[in-house]
C-alpha cells in the first residue's frame, strides 16, 4: 500500500533538516545519532526520523556501524580529495562548454557575479555564496545536464567541506583572482583556459580544505 503523503512530507522533513545539521558541521563528524534524543529534539516520532536516516545512510552523509548505531562520517583527506577531483573535472568540462554557449548577457551576469564576490572578499560566508553563484552560471550556461546533475550531487557532500576552503583571506584572494581569470576566460571564448583555471581552482580548494581539516583532526589529537 502507497505510503500517504502526510507520511512521505514528514520523513522529507526531517530528511532536510537533518542534512542541513550534517552539513553544517552543527552535527559533529563522528557523533553517533541517538534515536530517541533525536526525534524528541525534532518532535517527531521515530518512523519518520527512522526513514530520513535509512536515505541519509545511502546517500553516505550518515554511516551504519556494525553494533547497529549510526554515526555522522569522520573528515577523511582521502574522501575529501577524491570528491574534489571529480568536482574539479565537472567543473572544467562545464567551463569549457559554457565558453562555447555564453552569451553576452550571459557575460554580464557572470561579471556581476564576480563583481559582488569581490565586494564580499572579506567576508567568509559571503565570499563563499558568491563564489558558489559563479559556478552555478558557469553550469547553467554549459547545460549539461548530466553534468549538472552529478556536480550538483557532489556539491551537496562537500558542503561540510567548503567553510575549510575559504577560512583565510589568502585563500578567498585567490579565490576571486582565479573567478576573474575564469570570467575572461569564457568572454573571450577561450575554451582551454577556462577549462584548466577550473581545474586549477577547484584543485586548490582541496588543497585548502585538506590543510585545514589535517590542522583541525591535529590539533584536537
């Protein structure tokens, strides 16, 4: 029998919630998710919160332990590393193709893009919406939508990540400059630049975040 729709809005409910708490990092890698605290804490009975666990176990942002409790996933530089690998080839085939589709009101709004990015250069957050709303241009204008789709399923895993990126003025400077090149880039029509300057951009991002996390995993040893 079809679950009812009251039913599926429930456990969707606390599906989103509890992604947005995992990756905001408002759940700890390596806390383990107590049933019974955690639908007391959401006011939800365990059906539904049972249901947003078993989707949130398949899509790796929780993991199963063998004794049967259930944890948010360590930082790991070897995962870390291996996603931004693969986001930094989506990234540069949809830099490539959008260089051969842009138009040039599609130009200026990357420019306006870029231009609030370098307004928000100081500010973490900030800087990072905007850097994230370049790339998502840069997808929409390529219109791949395989790629897309991928890119965005990636892109929702390492948002545990991105804060680890952009945590230094150093790293959001370079950020920006990169951005600038990749806008020239696809203005002219450059599909080669465009696509190593993605790359290139994304790849540092890793390097960055694995830095940081090392740092962080150190420290707290």
């Amino acid at each position: 029998m079809p679950e009812s729709p009251t039913r599926n809005t429930g456990a969707h409910l606390v599906y989103a919630e509890l992604k947005r708490r995992i990756l905001s990092l408002e759940l700890k890698p390596g806390e383990r998710i107590y049933e019974p605290a955690m639908a007391s804490a959401l006011q939800v009975s365990r059906t539904p919160l049972r249901e947003a666990i078993r989707r949130l176990i398949s899509e790796g942002l929780l993991e199963q332990q063998p004794t049967g409790g259930v944890l948010v996933p360590a930082l790991d530089e070897g995962a870390i590393s291996e996603l931004y690998e693969v986001r930094a080839a989506m990234e540069s085939l949809m830099a490539r193709n959008a260089c051969l589709k842009a138009t040039p009101g599609d130009v200026e709004d990357l420019k306006g893009i870029l231009e609030r990015n370098a307004a928000m250069v100081t500010f973490a957050d900030d800087a990072m919406r905007q850097g994230m709303a370049l790339h998502a241009k840069i997808a929409a204008i390529a219109g791949n939508s395989w790629a897309r789709r991928f890119h965005g399923q990636i892109s929702s895993h390492m948002e545990r990540y991105r804060h680890f990126t952009n945590s230094t003025q150093e790293r959001r400077d370079q950020a920006l400059a990169q951005h600038r090149i990749l806008v020239d880039a696809v203005a002219s029509g450059d599909p080669e630049k465009a696509a190593a300057i993605a790359f290139e951009h994304v790849m540092g991002a890793r390097d960055a975040a694995v830095r940081a996390i090392s740092g962080a995993t150190g420290a707290g040893a």
